[in-house]
C-alpha cells in the first residue's frame, strides 16, 4: 500500500512538471487556450478510452509487470512532452501519458485491493 501511494505521488509530481508551463508553451507554439483545453482533455479522454483493455492487461500480465511498464510509459511521455519541438506532438504524448496513468491506476487497484490473477482451476 505504501509503494502504491509514493508511486502515485511520483505520478501525479510528473503532472506538476507537464502542467503549468502548458499555456506558455501553447503561446509559443501559436496555440490558443483551446489547444491548452485540448492537452489536459488528451490525458483524460484517452485515461478513460483506455480503462478496458488496461483492466485485461493487468489480468494477463499481471499486477507488478503493467505498473512497471505503465510507470515508464507515462516518464517517458512526460519528459518528452517537456521537450517536444510543437504543441501537436505535445498532445499526442499527453495521449500516450494518459494511457500509461490508466494502466498504473487498474493495475494500482487490482493489488491494493488484492485482486489476483484468475488460475485454472482444477477439474474433478
């Protein structure tokens, strides 16, 4: 449970990292506050779009394995985000972020909540 909690609030310190400066950015870039609207709105929307499957995945690979890769999915597209040459490809890794943060999310429930692997069950 305290792993659990210290690898959500490395999480959440990326957004912190990701979110203030996207207005800037995006008045750099040309973009307006739509487009700022836009990248918060690609994390969210694709966090939700992708629940389903990263539930199968975290009962296919289990617990352990989908947070380690949702947690290097989601540092990557972080720190390429903070040096992504144009806000487009910036929406598209906060896409990508949010895909690795519903991943880390299901697969942080399952084991919290002690959620196992189904096994074969034995046949009489």
């Amino acid at each position: 449970m305290r792993t659990c909690t210290l690898v959500s609030f490395v999480v959440m310190l990326g957004f912190g990292v990701i979110g203030p400066p996207l207005p800037l950015f995006a008045t750099e870039s040309g973009a307006g506050n739509a487009a700022v609207g836009a990248a918060i709105s690609a994390f969210a929307v694709v966090r939700c779009a992708t629940a389903g499957v990263n539930s199968r995945f975290t009962q296919r690979f289990g617990q352990r394995r989908v947070i380690e890769w949702s947690l290097w999915m989601q540092g990557t597209a972080v720190i390429a985000a903070r040096l992504a040459p144009d806000f487009t490809l910036l929406v598209a890794l906060r896409a990508i972020g949010g895909t690795g943060r519903s991943a880390f999310a299901i697969a942080a429930w399952h084991r919290c909540c002690g959620w196992r692997r189904p096994t074969r069950a034995a046949t009489p």
